[in-house]
C-alpha cells in the first residue's frame, strides 16, 4: 500500500486474471501505419512484463485518440506489435472490446499470457464526451457493458494509466466498484514523483500551456491560478489562439474559422472569464507565424492575415518566453506552442523545450503531444521530470481530486486485498 493505494505488492496474482488498463495513447502516422512517439508505451512495460513474470493472465485496455482530435482514433494494433518487441514476449492483439471473441480469447488464456484489447474509445460508453456531457457516477459507470462484460472474467483491476487519471470513464474508474483494485508501477511512480514537487513548488512557477485540448487546458487554467499553483501562465498553440479572440484580437478569418469549426467557440467565453479573473498572470502571444508554402512567415498581431491559419508563435513572443522559463523556479509544460510536426511551424516549441531543459528551475513537461516535441528536439535527458500524463498532471498540481485516484483509495476500503 502507498498513498491509501494497493500496489501490486499487495496481491497474489499468480494464475489469476488482471485487467490491466494502460494510457498508450501515441501519435500515429496514419499514411505509413506507424507509430510516431512510443515514451508512453514505454512507461508501462515494466508492469506488463511484472505481471506476466509472475504468472497472472494479462488483459490489457487501452485507448487510442479523443474526440477533439476525432481523427486520431485508431485500432491498437501497432501498439501490440510495439509492446511484443519491448517486452520481448508473445503478446495477442485481440480486435475487439467486450464482444464474444474477447470474451473467447480471455478464456482461453493461460498463466502469463498477454493479451491486448482493441480500443476502449470505440465503445460509445467510453468517449470522452461522456465524462464532459453526461458525467456518470463512478457506480453508474460500473453498470456500462464494458464493465458488466469483462469484470466477472477478472480477479484483479490494475490501473496503470496514470496519464488517464483525471478521467471520469467506464475502464478508468468502473471496474474499481467491482473488482479488487491496484495501481501499477507507472501509476505509482508518477504519483510519488509528482505528490513530492507538489509540496513545495520553487517560485516563480511558471505554466506553459499551448496544444489543442481547449477545453482541458482552460479548466486546469482557471484552477491553477484561482489556486495560486501557477505564478505566470505563458499561453501557445490553439490556447493562445481561442485568448486572443477573448482578448478581442483579430487573428484572422482563417484561424477563427478554425476555432468554430472545432466546435470550441464555448471556451471563448471561459477564456474571458478567466480574463477578467487573472489577465494579469497570463501572457498573450504579441505576434504569431504562419505558413506559406513551406515557408515561415511572422506577423505581429496587429497585422494577421485574414486567409492564414496561425500555426506557431512568433520570435519576440518566443524570445520573452525562452527569458521567462529560463529564470523560473518551476516550469510546467503542457501542449506545444504550435504544429512542432512540420518544420516550418516547429520554432516555437522547439526554443520553449530547449528553454525549458537550460532552466535554473525544475522542469516538468507533461502530455502526449509535448514528450514527443521533447523527443523530437532532443532535449528529455534535461528535463528535470518527464510525464506521461498532460491533464492528470496538471489538474493534480492544481489540488483536484484525480477520480481515478479517488476510485483505487475506495476500492481498497471496500474490495480489501484478497483475490
Ligand atoms: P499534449 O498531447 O502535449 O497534451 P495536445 O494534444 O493538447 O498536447 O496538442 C497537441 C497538438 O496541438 C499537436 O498535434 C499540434 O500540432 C497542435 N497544435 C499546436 N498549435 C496549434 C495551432 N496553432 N493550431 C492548430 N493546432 C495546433
Ligand atoms: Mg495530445
């Protein structure tokens, strides 16, 4: 037990049948079917392989993609092939959820089998909207098919996603209700590591915050300066973008366009509010790059262009970004500062993470998207902490409640230890 959690330390698990739920959400390159980033698969690997090592039916669950990038949902069949080579075991992928041909398939298995589901995101009971629009109680989200179907096939419930953890959905926080729970050894290490910087975080600390999950980085926004976790809050990418419309900027037909079509016209309005409330802390792009035909072109904001989408931040923005990070006490990065995926709309993020690797101060980068923009630019040996988890990490930071946390902790006073 740690944190009022079970670990894996405290089950038997040999020849028993664990649902082990991981975030191996990557992102893909769809064209050539590959994975583009695999640090979050990575990250689990050592429960995987404990788990089978010590003679238990692995079942794995996981996602693949949200609906803000509806795009990016994708079968889990590259990330099997990713787990077999790292893992150095056989591992079964198995296209399917909780239909009767997972249900075969987990029969069949024997002690130390790996097996990996299909993703849990093509059950409609598992999308994100569900946790935005219908918020289910974790005891109704018990009561989903996905949770009805798999936990009578299962001893044990292993959540190892901590980068999913703020997460109110059916495999995150349902089977918990039912089944003895644990947490995995990702789960356990990030959740040491991010409760001790939470005890005393150096001043200033500095938020930055850019990436395109709106709707999650206004929330943990407004928290994490009505809190008081952040001192300064530098804004980039599709965030800085929606502050500049509430700040009523014109950036452009284009990228306002953009904005409505992505259904986000909502988080103008969060955006003001949070305005109004702390203008002061947050930091607004004062010019912006966009892209004509391969090359990078800068505007200040006064002069956006009304036909271009504005994919980066501009270099006296990024110049006093670099100044501010580099002299920070602590440093959260989460969401890069633009499309870091093609070169010409790359700058921004790239200054920000080499900033962010040379900074007197702790560094902490969280997010799918934003370790693989450390990746990509080489600098993840000099950051201070590297986390898999974006939204879990910040909303923790931010003195939430992650309910996946809360769910272990009851699952431990009312399912006990025994299997
Ligand atoms: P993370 O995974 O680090 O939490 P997000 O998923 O929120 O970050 O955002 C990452 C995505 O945001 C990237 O695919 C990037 O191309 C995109 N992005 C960044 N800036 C912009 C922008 N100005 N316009 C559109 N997309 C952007
Ligand atoms: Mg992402």
């Amino acid at each position: 037990m740690k944190h009022g959690i079970n670990t894996i330390d405290d089950y038997n698990v040999n020849g028993k049948t664990v649902l082990l739920r991981v975030d191996i959400n990557e992102p893909i390159d769809k064209e050539n079917r590959k994975l583009k980033d695999i640090t979050r698969i990575e990250g689990c690997i050592p429960t995987i392989k404990e788990l089978s090592d010590k003679k238990a039916k692995v079942v794995i669950l996981a996602h693949q993609g949200s609906d803000i990038e509806y795009q990016s949902y994708y079968d889990l069949s590259l990330h099997a092939q990713a787990i077999r080579e790292l893992t150095g075991m056989p591992v079964e992928f198995v296209p399917d959820v909780c239909g009767p041909y997972a249900v075969e398939r987990i029969k069949a298995m024997k002690p130390g089998d790996i097996v990996l589901l299909d993703n849990v995101r093509f059950m409609a009971e598992e999308m994100t909207l569900f946790e935005t629009k219908l918020n289910l109680t974790p005891e109704q989200q018990a009561q989903t098919l996905v949770v009805r179907r798999l936990a009578p096939l299962a001893d044990l419930y292993v959540c190892d996603a901590f980068a999913a953890a703020h997460r109110s959905q059916p495999t995150l926080v349902g089977f918990e209700q039912v089944l003895p729970s644990a947490m995995g050894r990702l789960f356990e290490k990030e959740y040491t590591i991010i409760s001790d910087i939470l005890k005393s975080p150096a001043r200033p600390c500095v938020f930055v915050l850019g990436g395109a999950k709106i709707q999650d980085t206004f929330m943990m926004m407004d928290k994490v300066l009505k809190e008081g976790a952040a001192d300064l809050v530098l804004t980039g990418g599709l965030v800085a973008n929606v502050m500049a419309v509430a700040k009523d900027i014109d950036i452009g037909k284009a990228s306002e366009d953009f904005i409505y079509k992505k259904n986000l016209e909502e988080c103008i309005e969060t955006a003001r509010e949070i305005l109004d409330a702390y203008g002061d802390k947050i930091v607004v792009p004062e010019d912006f790059a966009y892209v004509e035909g391969e090359t990078r072109r800068e505007v200040n904001v006064e002069d956006v262009p009304q036909d271009k989408l504005l994919v980066d931040i501009g270099h006296k923005t990024i110049a006093k970004y670099e100044q501010i990070i580099r002299e920070a006490g602590t440093v959260f990065m989460n969401g890069p500062m633009g499309v870091f995926e093609k070169k010409p709309s790359e700058d921004g993020t790239k200054a920000v993470c080499e900033a962010a690797a040379d900074t007197k101060g702790l560094s902490v980068i969280g997010g799918g998207d934003s370790v693989s923009a450390a990746n990509l630019f080489g600098v993840s040996e000099r950051i201070g902490y590297i986390c898999t988890g974006g939204g879990a990490l910040v909303r923790f930071l931010s003195g939430e409640e992650l309910p996946v946390v809360k769910a272990l902790k009851n699952a431990r006073t009312k399912q006990g230890c025994d299997l």
